[in-house]
C-alpha cells in the first residue's frame, strides 16, 4: 500500500465492524456475528471488503507471452475473463508470490497479498528486458471486494471481474467502495474471518499462512490450480519437474478436526506433534491457518512431515486434532 497504515472506510462506516489483526489488519474481521457472516457467505450472500489487498496491473501487447516465461501458470494463451492463479518461485523452487489473475483483453489485473506489490513489481521490471509491457501498482486506484459463488450483487460499472468455482473477486474503482456497500444488492458485509473459516474448510493455501522460506507447491496441493506442468521452463521449475516425478515432497498439508472443549485456537506456527509423542519430541509440523467454523466447529490447516502417518492423532499447540490429508502421504 502506498499509504500505511490503511484502514478501510467500511470500518468507521458499518455497524459492529470489528477491525482485523495481520495479515489482514486495515480491514473489519467480522461486523459483531461471525457464524451469521459465514452462513450468509455459504449462501451465496453478502461481500466481503478485500480492499486491504494489493492490485497490480501488467499492459502491453506481449504481456500475457512476457508472464508466461516468469510464472508457473501457462498463460500465453489466457482467454479474456478467464481466471487463473500462479506462482513465482525462487531459483530453488520455493515459493515467493501467489497472483490471481484475469485478463480483459487489454491488460491482465492482479491481486495478491498486502504488501507484496512492491517487491513483485521490482522482480517483474527486472525481468522486462525487450518485452514490450508495462507493471504498475494500481493498490491506490482499485480496490478488492469479493463476492461469494451464487452472488445476485451488480457490479459496477468500471469494474473487472475475476469469476472463480468460490466466488468473484471485483476489480473495484477505490472510490466507489463505500457507494458498492451501501448498495442493496450488495447486501450485509462479512469480515475476512469467515471468508477465512471457508477458506480452511476448501482446504485453499494463502502466501504467509500455509507458506514459509522453502514451502515448494507439491506440499500445498498448488499444483492443481496455479501450476502448468507441461509448459516451458520458468524460475524453479527443475524443481517442480523433480520432485514431481520422484513424487517425495518434504512436507504436505493436511486438513485438522479440533478438539472443540478447547476455548482458544492454537496460533499461526504452534508446534504439531504426535499425540502419543513425548511432551519434549521434536515437532512435526505447525499450525498454518486456525477458524472457527459455522459447522464443522474448530479446524485447521497445517503443515507436516511427509511421513506422518495418516491415521495418527495429533496435537495442535495443545489442542487434540483428528487429521485429513489434503496432500496424499
């Protein structure tokens, strides 16, 4: 964001807005009842203020064959409106930004983390050598609103769409955030924590949560959705090309079932262990995203050691956990 720090004006402008901690501060967690926020989500109700995120835009008539060198994701041919996701990796094959894209035919709208805009535009200029294209940072022009799958909410004017199987992200002219919310069809704002509980419920990674220094996409499932693996080569994909091929990642996601007596949820990177381990063993793995869900009650993503057993009970901080693979042992 070009200025810091931001706080939307749905704060101060709705009732009960409750405002968010890292990664999400500057924008409401919830309006005063999250549960009622993650039903009216799941029923395809409501909006949720996004506009935290940062927006980078990419013109030029080789834009979509200039992104199709540098990201996992084949994109030279990307059908306008048609969203995608993809990753640029390290040399090493780690990862280091997640994009949501689509193309209007003209340029290609990019939203991702808040903050990461910066350095993502400095790696893409790097890379422009004779490619004619053009990357700008359009966080302060354009605002993220995402409206859950089954939407009836009129997008305005002026705004790009990103249509996915969970929802539409809008492209949204800044200033007309507050004039989007106030709109009937819009309906009731939810805050990022049920979008979050929805979020952990698909089992879907976010960069920062489920990722740290060398998470590589093979232990995420990212494979599936924002990586090509029969296009050319890109930064990291020897990488990509070994591991899949020896199919041995260090680590996978899983999916966890919280013991519900517990009043707290354990926090971004506690310690997992095996249940029946020794209270001083080394852990396994660690607590990436915690929620409370409107259902399924407390639940978790984390990240483990490949050859956790699958069956096996484990802890979560202190808190018991049943697990579900997300990535197959």
């Amino acid at each position: 964001m070009a200025h810091s720090p931001y706080s939307s004006p749905l704060l101060n402008a709705v009732p009960g807005a409750v405002a968010a901690d890292e990664p999400d501060a500057g924008v409401a967690a919830h309006y005063g009842e999250l549960f009622r926020e993650q039903r009216a989500l799941a029923r395809g109700e409501g909006f949720v203020d996004l506009s935290h995120r940062d927006v980078v835009t990419v013109t030029g008539p080789q834009r979509l064959e200039w992104l199709h060198v540098l990201l996992t994701q084949h994109v030279a041919e990307l059908p306008p409106g048609q969203a995608t996701e993809a990753l640029i990796l390290s040399a090493h094959g780690h990862i280091e930004h997640a994009l949501y894209l689509v193309d209007d035919g003209s340029t290609t709208w990019i939203h991702t983390e808040p903050g990461a805009a910066e350095p993502l535009i400095a790696y893409l200029d790097s890379m422009r050598f004779m490619y004619r294209v053009e990357v700008a940072d359009r966080t302060d022009d354009f605002a993220i609103v995402h409206l859950p799958a089954g939407s009836i909410a009129e997008v305005p004017p002026g705004a790009v769409v990103r249509e996915t199987p969970y929802g539409r992200d809008v492209f949204l002219p800044r200033a007309e955030l507050p004039a989007f919310a106030k709109a009937e069809s819009a309906g009731s704002p939810a805050g990022v924590l049920a979008l979050e509980a929805l979020r952990v419920e698909a089992h879907r990674p976010r960069l920062g949560r489920e990722t740290d220094h060398r998470t590589i996409p093979h232990e995420l499932g990212w494979l599936e959705t924002a990586v090509h693996l029969r296009k050319g080569c890109y930064r990291g994909q020897e990488t990509v090309a070994r591991v899949q091929n020896l199919g041995r990642p260090p680590r996978r996601l899983v999916f966890l079932h919280l013991d519900g007596s517990e009043v707290a949820l354990p926090d971004h990177g506690a310690p997992v262990r095996l249940a029946d381990a020794a209270p001083d063993a080394r852990p396994i793995g660690f607590v990436t995203t915690a929620a409370r869900h409107h259902e399924l009650g407390p639940i978790a993503l984390a990240l483990v050691k490949r050859n956790t057993p699958a069956e096996a009970g484990l802890l979560a901080g202190e808190t018991p956990a049943a697990q579900e693979p997300v990535v197959a042992p």
